[in-house]
C-alpha cells in the first residue's frame, strides 16, 4: 500500500472519530499520536506527500492535534475536487473538511447519500446565523396547546436582527389572560436578561477589542467560507524593536461579522469547569442595610453567589464580581475545601448544604 494512503486509513475513521466525540465530548487523541509518532513516508508516487510529511513536522513541534486536523481540512478544501472513489484518503478529506466548514447538517458527507434525492426534489435554504425556528418559535399555545399558534406575548418576544430568540406563542387573547399567572414569573425574569445580555456582550466585545494582544495580525480575510486570521511574522517585531503586543486591527477585516469572529479566536478557556455556588459570607469588612424607615434588609441575612472556577491545574478560584455586595475588597479569593487550610473562603462540597466562605 501507498504510504500516503496508510496514513490516510490508520487515521481514526469518520465513524470511530465521532464517537469518542459523541461519548467523551473530546478528541480520542491516542490513535494521532500513535500514527504521528511512526517513522513519517519519504516516498509515494502520491501528490500530497510532501503536505503529509509537514503534518509529521508541525505535530513534532507543537505536539498539537488541533494544527494537525486543521491542516488536513485545508488539503481537502484546497482541491477542485475530492475524488469519489471511496478510498480511506477521499472518506477522511471529506470529514475533515466538513468540519472545517462548520459540521453543517446538511453537508454530512456520510448521510447525503441518503438523502440527496429528497435534497434536489426539496431544496432547503439553511441560515447558521441563527438557531432554527422550531427550537426559538413556538407554534403551539402555551395554554390549550393548539397547534398554529401566531399572537405571542409582547412583553418577552426576543429578537435579534428580526429573528424571534425567546417567545411564548398563544392562539388567542383570552387563552394569554387565562395563563398569565403560571406565565407572569417566566415573563418577568425573561424580561431582565434580555436586558441584561445584551449589554454585557456588548461590554466584552468593547473590551476585546482594544485589550492588547500578543499576535502580530497581518491579514484578515474569508476562504470557503472560513475566516481566517493570519499572524504574519511573529518574530520580527522584537528584533526591530516594535511593540509586541498590540490592540486588534479592526480595519484588516473585510466587516463587522468578520472582526467578531476574529476577536473570538482569542478568548480561551481558562478554566475546566465554572459552577454558579450559594456562600453565606462571614468576617463581611462592611455590612450593609437597605430600605425604607419602617422596613430594611441586611444583605448578611440574604444569599450571595459566587461562581467556582476550577482551573486546568486543579486548583480552585472564587470569582466573585459581586464583591461589594458583602464589600469583600478581593474579586478572586482562592477557594479551599473542607478539611483544608482555611485562607478567603471554605467551601464544603455537598450540594444540599449551604456554601461557608471566609474573607
């Protein structure tokens, strides 16, 4: 067999890749670094050995799976056209370059077959700017469950850019009457976070784009319907001694979608796991009463949140933007377990309990 193509087939299969996907919400990362640890092909009569040969070169140096897929769906979508002969190579440059594409439902290679005559018969126009209707528009009323449902309550129909988000659909004015009470706590609620949302998005966005980044971005532009950000020369700069670091260059994009989609390659996960957990605060700097002469409230009687961040090294942070609401001075204390030294905060595990913190 043809180097190349024993790359090709010893590469996990489409089938046996998305499972381990589908069971462990990872990449099964064994099967790549056995192949890439193997002596790498040096002679084929195949065009694409010396883009296989790189691909043993970029895994030695980075030991980066992600580089290494991402290069193959660039092989695939760099030819004209991949050869329908049901080889291991054709199977696997399709795969990948439909999940370079986005994984759309509709361009599965393995179930167009299946349903490609239905397609032409039937052609669907797919809009992936937005979640389907069916999960965001409901057609049934919420009350008597009849099915065509077109009034809805105004006060929480959510849209965005004309396109229903949050809706509860009704089939007539006495069925929303009838329902308002069970309705009136989702409605209420619904109606602060689209408030709320939306703002702070717009506050990250803000703050994305003139934080300082450490890549020297020279291009910004759209193949295959891919955005594409290229660093340039990341070297360079330092040895004529230009800034490093620098804010994102907004105007190398070809729009607005394009220098969203580029400001997002940069946010990274910090952490493993972010748990939203209930603390009842002790040793608070300054306590504090709100409300009126006959009637206050002390915020130490009442709950306070704060989110539990478990970082990639296993250690624990409580993020806690809310601070002053016990007017703790400290946004991130380190957070310890029961039964461990106690600094900041103590939390104990079980669930149905409250959360203890100390400052």
């Amino acid at each position: 067999m043809d180097p190349v193509e024993k790359f090709f087939r010893d590469l996990p299969s489409p089938e046996a890749d998305r499972a381990a996907l589908d069971q462990k919400g990872d990449w099964d990362r064994d099967p790549f670094k056995q192949l890439l640890s193997t002596s790498c092909p040096f002679e084929s009569r195949d065009p694409d050995l010396k883009i296989v040969v790189g691909l043993y070169g970029a895994f030695f140096t980075s030991l980066d799976f992600v580089t290494v897929r991402t290069a193959l769906g660039r092989l695939a979508l760099d030819k004209a056209l991949i050869p329908n002969n049901g080889s291991v190579k054709s199977r696997q440059l399709k795969y990948h370059a439909w999940i370079s594409q986005g994984r759309k439902d509709e361009e599965d290679p393995f179930n167009l077959e299946q349903s490609c005559k239905k397609q032409r018969a039937n052609p669907v126009k797919h809009n992936h700017a937005y979640l389907p209707a069916n999960l965001t528009e409901p057609k049934t009323c919420a009350n008597c469950e009849k099915p065509a449902a077109m009034a809805a309550c105004s006060g929480c129909l959510f849209k965005v850019d004309s396109h229903v988000v949050i809706k509860t659909a009704y089939c007539s004015k006495t069925c929303q009457a009838q329902h308002w009470e069970q309705h009136k706590p989702y409605c209420l609620e619904r109606r602060k976070i689209c408030r709320a949302v939306p703002l702070l998005y717009d506050l990250f966005v803000t703050f994305q784009k003139n934080a300082n980044i450490e890549k020297n971005i020279s291009a910004i532009s759209e193949k295959h319907g891919i955005t594409n950000v290229d660093y340039g020369d990341q070297i360079e700069p330092g040895l004529q001694g230009r800034p490093l670091f620098g804010r994102f260059p907004p105007l190398k994009a070809p729009s607005e979608e394009h220098t969203l989609a580029a400001l997002f390659v940069f946010t990274q996960a910090l952490c493993k796991t972010l748990e939203e957990v209930h603390v009842t605060p002790r040793n608070a700097y300054r306590p504090t009463c709100g409300g009126t002469a006959d009637k206050f409230a002390n915020n130490m009687y009442t709950p306070h949140f704060v989110l539990r961040a478990t970082l990639k090294s296993g250690e624990q942070m409580a993020v806690d933007i809310g601070g002053a609401y016990v007017s703790c001075r400290m946004p991130m204390p380190t957070c310890y377990v029961a039964a461990a030294p106690t600094a900041f905060y103590l939390f104990l595990l079980q669930q149905t309990q409250a959360y203890k913190c100390h400052y």
